[in-house]
C-alpha cells in the first residue's frame, strides 16, 4: 500500500466510504467483524440478551449525508 492512499481526514469517513470498505471484505471477515462487535456488545451490556424483542417505529426513517 502506497503512504499516499492513507489518510486520517475524518472529512474522508463517508458513509458511502465505509460502506466501499465494508463490502471489499471477504464473507469469512465479515463474519469475524460480526462476532467481534458481538463480543464487545455483549462485553459491555452482557443483560441485552434478556432485552425483549425490538418493536419497530411507527413512521419513517430517513438516513440523510451530505454530498
């Protein structure tokens, strides 16, 4: 990887950049990404597996970024 193509530009974290990032990930880290963060949840709130089911909202729900 070439130092030009770091960057650390919080400007830079787009949805949409994340989102790339994400999907050139194979499925197995994928996985390993999901059970880690599944970990840290459960780490940090080890009662939300008690938690009811979650109801859905009434309305809708709108996810804006700019462009």
């Amino acid at each position: 990887m070439s130092l030009s193509t770091l960057s650390h530009d919080r400007r830079e974290e787009t949805p949409e950049a994340k989102a790339r990032w994400f999907q050139s990930l194979s499925l197995s880290e994928r996985m390993d990404l999901l059970c880690s963060f599944t970990d840290l949840i459960l780490a940090n709130n080890p009662g939300i597996m008690e938690q009811k089911d979650a109801q859905p909202i009434t309305g809708r729900v709108r996810v804006l970024s700019q462009t």
